[in-house]
C-alpha cells in the first residue's frame, strides 16, 4: 500500500514538473516574440521622436525664409503676421499626420474622417470660423493694420498683432487685448491714425463780461507759435465762438497736428490756454453751488 502512494506521489511531481517546464516554455516563447515587437516599438518612438524634432527645425526655417520674403516685398505687417500663423498650422499638421502614419495610423482615414465630420466641426466652431474669415476680410480691405491706434466700443490700443482668429491691442499702460477678429470686422470701429495729421479742438468757456476779441487773440498767439501746430493752407489755426453758454462764451481753438504729437499738443496748448487767461485777467466760469443753512 505503502509503495502505491509513493508511487502515486512520484507520477504527481512528475506530472507538475512537466506542466511547470511547459509554462516556462511558452513564458519564454512569449518573451522571445515580444522582444522583437518591443524593439520595434522603441525604435518607431525614437524615429517619430526624430521626426518632431528635424520636422519642428524644418517648420521654423520654413516661416523664417517666409517672413523674410514678404518683408523684403513691403507686405504690410499684419498679412505677414497672418500667413506665418496659417503656415505654422497647416505644417503642424501635416508634421502630426507624418508622426501618425510612422505608427502605423491610416492617415488617410483620418483625413476622409475630418471631411465627413466638416459639417459638425463647422457648426461646433462656429465662432472660430468667423474669426478666421474675420481675419481675412481685415487683410483684404485693411480697415487697420499692425500699429495702428483703434477703438472698437469700450476697447482701444495700438494693433500689435493680426492672428487667424485674434488681434492682439496694446492699451495707453501697456495691458494686452485681445478681440476677437470676426468682432471687428462686423463692427464699426474708429481707426484713430489711419492719417498722419489730425485734428484738436480746445474748448474752454468764458465769462460774459471778457474780451471775446481779446481771448481769440490770445487762442491764435499760441497756436501760431507751437512749433508742432500744422499753418499750411486748410489746416491754419482758427478760433471761434462756438456757442453762447447758460454761464459761459465757450470758445474753441481748432488746429491740425502730425498724429504722433497729437496728445503732447493736447495737454500743452491745455495748460497754455489757462495760464494766458489767468494772465490776462480773462475769467474762466466754473459751476457754484450755493448752500443755505435754515435753523429750525
């Protein structure tokens, strides 16, 4: 009996022993497939890793000889800014599709997949769509172009970009704005220095018992003698009663300035005007406000 179940117990670890053996052969057969597959793998990583790379290098040299075609042809700053931006996608994109079919992805599904799905991408980027087509229709008529100073409802700055989608402002104390092209080709907007002269109107108000004829005078006498005062034929200075107050002759100095020294006229002929008055003895009304005690 006792022979029997040693012999029993010898079939049994022969039986595992075998099994065993076998699972570490298909384990090592299971290995030696997947080395070859891992290898592969590794090496389709490091060639797509070097496609990105010589592909990204080759994308910047592109849009550095393109941007330097168009400035050696005088093309206007914001179209430059715009095709280096419709030029660095479209690239990307094809760098991403070229990565894709080093793996083995079927870049013309997805190609065919994008086209069957335009009519829902179109409706889903709507707005988008409209801003691209916005920037185009900027660059085509030019209502503005970069460096020029703009005012689009409550927003103004000088236009430092032109983008696919967005304008880039930059504001009097140098924030960033950022509008939305189809925003501004749909809206009215106020191009400030589409010219280069522009003009100022100084109103400032004047007592009832002043020299009218003196403080024309004094209006002209100091338009004439700034030098950044524009005298050629049809921009002349000119000083006028523009209308007859409740409390006040409102007088107005109207003249013409280059548009880069539009605010420096501005504040001077400002201060110029007050002091000459003060000077002068011409009164300059303000509102008063007279108030009555009542004790009860």
């Amino acid at each position: 009996m006792k022979n029997l179940i040693c012999a029993s117990e010898v079939t049994l670890n022969i039986t595992d022993v075998a099994e065993a053996k076998e699972e570490l052969g298909r384990f090592a057969q299971w290995l030696e497939d997947l080395f070859p597959k891992l290898l592969d793998f590794i090496l389709q990583v490091a060639l797509a890793f070097v496609v990105i790379v010589i592909g990204m290098k080759v994308i910047g040299w592109v849009r550095k000889i393109l941007r330097k075609s168009l400035e050696r042809s005088e093309a206007d700053t914001g179209l430059i800014q715009f095709l280096d931006s419709l030029v660095k996608y479209a690239l990307y994109l094809v760098l991403g599709l070229s990565v894709l079919q080093k793996f083995g992805v079927q870049t013309t599904s997805i190609v065919a997949a994008i086209g069957s799905l335009g009519v829902a991408i179109g409706l889903a980027l709507q707005g988008s769509l409209s801003n691209f087509a916005g920037g185009v229709i900027i660059l085509l008529l030019k209502p503005f172009k970069a460096g020029d100073y703009i005012v689009q409802g409550s927003l103004e700055g000088s236009v430092s970009e032109i983008q696919l989608f967005y304008t880039t402002l930059l504001t009097g104390d140098n924030r960033k704005v950022v509008i939305p092209n189809g925003q501004l080709a749909d809206n009215s907007l106020i191009n400030v220095t589409s010219s280069d002269t522009r003009r100022l109107d100084i109103k400032v108000g004047i007592s009832y018992n002043a020299d009218i004829k003196l403080a024309k005078e004094i209006l002209l006498n100091l338009a004439n003698s700034d030098a950044d005062v524009l005298q050629e034929e049809g921009k002349a200075p000119m000083a006028v009663v523009e209308n007859l107050g409740e409390s006040s002759v409102d007088m107005m100095l109207r003249v013409w300035t280059p548009t880069d020294k539009y605010w420096d006229v501005k504040f001077r002929l400002n201060e110029a005007v007050k002091l000459s008055y003060d000077e002068a003895g011409i009164e300059i009304p303000f509102n008063q406000l007279d108030v009555h005690l009542i004790n009860s």
